[in-house]
C-alpha cells in the first residue's frame, strides 16, 4: 500500500509499505496517511495535506515543493506492483503462460509465487521476460517491465 508522509503540512514522501512498516515510522511524522481513497490518491511529493486534504503541488496557493540540497543523496521510489498484476501484463498470453508444461516457465512462475511483490528494476526481470519471448510468446517485454504503474497493480 501507498503512504504519504506529512511533516510540516507537507507531503515529504510517497512511500510503498506494509500496514505494519508505516505504523512503526508513525512516531516520525505529523502524518502517516494510507492512499487508498480517490481524494488520497491524487497526493503528490511537494503537495499540501491540511485538515485532511491534499492539494496539488502546482495547484494555486500551494507551497513551492522542498528544495533538495546539491549532494544530498535520493532515492527512487521503488517500482513494485502486486504477482497478479505482473501476469495480467501478459494480456492473452497469461493462461498459456501459467499452464505451460515448460521447465523453464514453471520456474518462473514458482519464483514469482513465492514473492509478495515483483519488483521491475529487478535486474533479473528482463532475462525472464526475455526467456518468455525465446519460447515464442508474443509479448512485448518493454511494455510488461517498463509500462507505468497504476494504482491497482501495487502491492
């Protein structure tokens, strides 16, 4: 699940955690808040939340989004979506896919079953999407590793 930070009235973060991580990070912020509500999900880094109420950063009256300093380190957010939405990327080639009798494939997808989430800067991804292709699945790795995340394939 998506949570956005509050520190100040402002939205400092956008974070993907469990329920149990964000209640542990709590104590240091104003607010933890849980995006899963259509005036939740329009949150964005930079934005205001006030009396429970986010704002667009580039909305008038907003505040001017926080100044990183030079050298100061980031850190991406990271791109995970959810098992079930990482096969449905495969569109019609998902069930032939998950009933494959190939080796390979059941390898796959066991490796992929056991994981609460698909990471899609996994370094390995490519090399098992490409795998797919190699078998004759017509499906096109970039769009299943690269397309944008939408808020109902996170995790």
């Amino acid at each position: 699940m998506e949570y956005a930070l509050i520190k100040n009235s402002l939205v400092e973060n956008i974070v993907v955690a469990e329920a149990e991580f964000a209640a542990q990070i709590a104590p240091e912020w104003d607010a933890v808040v849980m995006m899963d509500t259509p005036e939740t999900v329009g949150a964005k880094i930079g934005g205001s939340y006030v009396a429970g109420v986010f704002a667009d950063p580039a909305g008038p009256g907003a505040p001017a989004p926080p100044v990183i300093p030079e050298g100061v380190p980031t850190v991406p957010m990271p791109r995970l979506i959810s098992v079930g939405a990482f096969f449905d990327r495969f569109g019609v080639h998902k069930y032939p896919i998950l009933a494959s009798e190939n080796v390979s494939i059941k390898a796959l997808i066991q490796d992929c079953a056991v994981r609460k989430y698909i990471d899609l800067d996994n370094p390995q991804l490519p090399y098992g999407v490409g795998m797919l292709v190699s078998l004759g699945f017509a499906i096109d790795p970039d769009a299943i590793v690269n397309a944008p995340i939408t808020p109902s394939e996170r995790p």
